[in-house]
C-alpha cells in the first residue's frame, strides 16, 4: 500500500495521505463467521444507511445475509469490519477468487463519514486487501464510478443479462436503459499515477 501511495501523483498523493490519516483510528479487521453473526444486525444497518441513499436497489437485504454468505462460501467470502471507539461503523464484503478480489456490498455510518472518510478508507481497504493477497484484479462494484477513478480505477464495460419472466417489455426496456446510463458519461477518466 506504501508503494501505492508513493506511486500517486502530488495531488493524488496529499489526498490519499488525508484519507488513510483519518482512517488510522479504526481499528480493522476480518470478521469470521461467528463474528459477522454477532454483528449482523449492525452490517445490515449500515448496509441499509447506503442502500438509502441509491435511486436504485438490487436488494433488500436480510440480517443475515453476510453471515449466510460467510458460511457459504468460507474463505471465498470475506467480510471487514471496521471500528471506532468500539463501535463497528462501517463493513466490506467482498469475493475472493484466484486473480481477483471483488467488493461485494458495503456499508457505512454517514454520522461518521466525513471526520473518519469511512468511503473513501473503504475502498483504499480493497485495494489494500486485493494487493496483499496477490490479486492481479480488484473490482469496485458500479456505484460511484468518479470517486473509483480518483483510485486509478478504469472502465470496464459490462453486459447484463436478466430474464424477462413475466415482466412485460416496458419494464425489461427500462432496466437495460437504466443500467446502461449508469455507466455512459459518467466516468472522468483520471491519471493518479505519476
């Protein structure tokens, strides 16, 4: 992650140091099963804070959702609180394959967002996760894409499959328009790097 930070340019890097600094009092950690369990109600919480603020939601998401995860997929599955005077205010999960660490679902208490930058810490988290695991791939998800970029994030496009069942042809127009708005214009592409 030092080797990161140095990579990034001036700018970049003042920010980044910005955001880690206030991330250094939070105590981070890897949950396990039983832990993720013991928090469930609390991940879901803040999973539900983000989800509010989204003109758009997949799911809605049971208490123990993570937790099912976690006992699902075992080690594939990674769930990472993070704590503030002993409180957990923000979690990751995330999908651990051979190349590849995949943020899964997030979530964050917005009281604490911008004194402890929970957003930004978390996505510096995966990278850090997906560097020190030796993953040649991190994917971020499809939310936030500028805040991505100042990561050094690119594009990548997508195709998205869903099958019609019994929703009429409307609604399917609406979700394939939908989805693929939120991906036309709305990167600025960005050069952290040196």
């Amino acid at each position: 992650m030092e080797d990161y930070v140095q990579a990034l340019s001036r700018k970049y890097k003042s920010r980044a140091n910005k955001i880690l600094e206030a991330g250094n009092v939070l105590e981070k950690r890897t949950l396990s099963e039983v832990e993720t369990n013991k928090y469930s109600s609390k991940i879901s919480g803040l999973f539900r804070q983000v989800a509010r603020s989204q003109s758009f939601v997949l799911a809605n998401l049971a208490d123990d959702h993570f937790g099912k995860m976690k006992s699902l997929y075992k080690d594939s599955f990674e769930v990472m609180g993070f704590f503030y005077e002993g409180e957990i205010v923000a979690f990751t999960s995330a999908f651990i394959s051979r190349d590849t660490y995949e943020l899964y679902y997030a979530g964050f208490d917005y009281n604490h967002n911008q004194k402890l930058q929970l957003y930004f810490n978390l996505l510096f988290s995966g990278l850090e996760r997906a560097i020190k695991l030796g993953k040649s791939v991190l994917k971020l998800g499809r939310t936030s894409l500028d805040a991505k970029a100042s990561l050094g994030a690119h594009p990548e496009e997508l195709v998205y499959y869903f099958k019609a069942g019994k929703i009429a042809g409307v609604v399917n127009n609406w979700f394939a328009n939908y989805f693929s708005s939120m991906e036309d214009g709305k990167w600025k592409l960005r050069s952290p790097m040196k």
